[in-house]
C-alpha cells in the first residue's frame, strides 16, 4: 500500500496498533472524537488484513526495460550480467502478471542496429497501457565535465539524450542508474514525473560502483519491507543497497567513492541515501523539500490490495498520503489536537478508499464487526 503514511498510522501490526491505542487514551480530546478515530484505526486494520493476507498477484501496467553496458572486461561483463539476472529473477518469480521486461546489451542485435538505437525504439513504443516505465542502466559511466554518459556497446548514451527521450512518455518514469558518474543524471533528468536514483552522488565519483550489486538483490527482497505492507519499495530497497555499499567499504578499510542519490519531487537536486532513516529522511535541505515520497509509493511487485488498484485509485491513494505528509510536516505548528482531527477525514477516505478495493460493501454499508469501537485502553 506504499508508505506508512503519518508515522505509520495507515497500516500497522495489531501489536503497534494497541500502542497507538494506549496513546490515544492520553488524548486530551472529547469522547466522541476519540471514538471516531477509533471507528477509523478499526476499519484501516480490517483493510490490512485484507492485504497481507492475499498473496496474488494482479494485472500490472508496468515495463522494466534492463540496459546492460559494455563491461570493458570478462569480470565486469560477469558482474554486470548477473546483476541483470537478478532483475530478471525478480520479475519471473511475478508470473505471467509481473512487469513486462525487456533486456538490452546481452544479445547480438539486429543488422544496422546498436544498443542505443533499440533502447530510444523501445522508449519511443513502450506498449499500450504502460503507466509505470523503469530504465535501468547497469554498467560503467563517464563525465567530461560538460557531459555526462552511459557507456553501452556501441554508441555512449547521454543524460541527455535520454531525458529528451522520455520527455514525451505519459507514464510514470523510474530511471536507475547504476553506473560510475551516475550522479551527474540527476540534474539533467528532473521531471514532475519522474524518479531519478544513481549510484554516485556526483559525476566526480568516477570509480567502478558496486551499488548496482546490492540494488538488484534488495529491489524484492522482503528482508527490507521496513513497514511490513507485505512488499519492498524501491526506497526501501535502495536505503539498503545504499547502506550495503557503504558497509563494503568500512569492512574493506577503503574510502568510499559512491553514495546513492534519490530525486523523485522533480527539482533535479536529490537526496543523499545517508539521510534516510528507514524511510523517512532525517536531513532535510533548506533549499528543496524532501525526497523519498514517491520512491516508497513505487514497487517493482505489487502484491495484494496494491496490486488491485487502478490507476486512477493509485492517484487518489497517493493525493491522499500527500495530504497526510503535509499535515504531518506541519504538528508542532498546528498541535496535538488540531493535527489528529486534521488527519481524520483523510484516513476515512483512505479507508473507503482501501474498502472498495478489499470488498464489495462500501464503508457505510460494513457489517458490525467493522463499526464496532475497539475497548478503550484505560478499561
């Protein structure tokens, strides 16, 4: 269901959800109130059960498009085409209702084509209903100064050829860059629509990056689901590829010469992966708001209720969690009382919302078992 929004309170374990109780009962609000957000926290635990306990997969409207670059070596090839593997893994273990994925750089293209000239093709015609395109770049990068590249058999791909290709897609845009260098994308790819992660904080950064290692091995590994929605998102994925890396290098006794970036609120500035805690970003710049949002609505799986929705009810879903991060950045300003009583109509549109995706009866329309206000924590 994408991140647990204001400090977890849109999907909890039974466990976390009696400690939020407790705290309630220290509420300084009126009983009727009080028995509102309970209604509210009962019927949002009804709508995760709901998601954790199925386990198929739906109709996805996404495309993975892997781009493989030259390795310059057999033991960088080897690396890169494993990392490529796991990827592929990944989307296979889905089934037939899994991302459709396409591979670049591993076979022999066609007569007068090149890797660069399939990849801008397969941009150019990703497919009827695609509302979700992820380009993944494995491989090394280069920088000039003035230009920054992907280095692919054949002709380099530019940052900048690749945000003019993509400027025209409708679709949501995922791009991971995993190479060397990587870090000047960043700016050149910023888009209202787009998720930009590199393994480099800069272009400066220009030695081999392991990061790609890691990343492909945590993007659906359910060992990094930090809040237990039942899937790992792509922030939480790489958070822990990100802190793998860095584990390298101490365990290494070396100088780190990469740290990921994550820009996914469309400035071109970006976030250090170092300023996550989990997946809320314990740094904030004076100059941006922060990033990581949408990068933990983004998963290369969906699984359950996640699965289910449509696109248009993803798009009130994640309006829904805007509006309850915004309240969120703003409880001291507006106190305890006045931020709870915001944040209440929200989440009874997201239950609704959760509601009608779990089960035909709408909301006003539940069985008892879903109004009953759960016992008060002080009885």
């Amino acid at each position: 269901m994408g991140t647990a929004t204001l400090e977890g309170v849109g999907v909890r374990s039974m466990k976390k959800n009696k400690e939020w109780l407790t705290m309630i009962g220290r509420w300084p609000f009126e009983p009727k109130n009080r028995n509102v957000l309970c209604r509210t926290l009962g019927t949002l635990c009804w709508m995760a059960s709901l998601c954790f306990c199925s386990g198929d997969l739906y109709s996805q409207e996404q495309k993975v498009i892997v781009v493989v670059g030259a390795g310059g070596s057999d033991d960088y090839q080897q690396q890169f085409e494993t990392w490529a593997d796991n990827w592929k893994s990944a989307i296979t273990a889905a089934g037939e209702s899994g991302p459709d994925f396409v591979c670049i750089g591993l076979e022999d293209n066609p007569a007068e084509q090149n890797d660069l000239l399939r990849l801008k093709q397969e941009l150019a015609n990703p497919g009827e209903g695609i509302a979700e395109l992820w380009v993944v770049l494995i491989g090394h990068g280069t920088d000039d100064g003035k230009v920054s590249k992907f280095n692919l058999r054949g002709p380099d791909l530019s940052a900048a050829q690749l945000h003019d290709w993509l400027t025209d897609q409708k679709a949501r845009t995922i791009v991971v860059n995993c190479a060397s260098s990587s870090g000047g994308f960043v700016g050149k790819l910023k888009h209202p629509n787009r998720v930009v992660i590199t393994a480099t904080k800069s272009s400066a950064q220009r030695n081999f990056a392991r990061f790609g290692e890691y990343l492909s091995s945590a993007i659906d590994d359910p060992a990094f689901d930090l809040d237990k929605d039942l899937q790992t998102s792509l922030l939480e994925a790489v958070v822990a590829a990100s802190s793998q890396t860095q584990e390298f290098y101490l365990q290494e006794t070396r100088l780190a010469t990469e740290l990921a970036m994550i820009d996914d609120n469309g400035d071109g500035k970006g976030t250090p992966s170092d300023w996550f805690q989990g997946t809320r970003a314990v740094k904030k710049s004076k100059a941006n708001e922060p990033d990581g949002f949408v990068s933990n609505q983004v998963f290369l799986i969906r699984r359950g209720t996640e699965a289910k929705l449509t696109i248009e009810q993803r798009e009130t879903r994640e309006q829904l969690e805007r509006e309850l991060e915004s309240l969120r950045q703003k409880k001291d300003a507006l106190g305890e009382v006045n931020y709870y009583q915001s944040i209440e109509p929200v989440l009874l549109k997201l239950a609704k919302l959760y509601q009608s995706v779990g089960s035909e009866e709408s909301v006003d329309g539940q069985d008892s078992s879903l109004s009953e206000t759960p016992a008060s924590p002080d009885k």
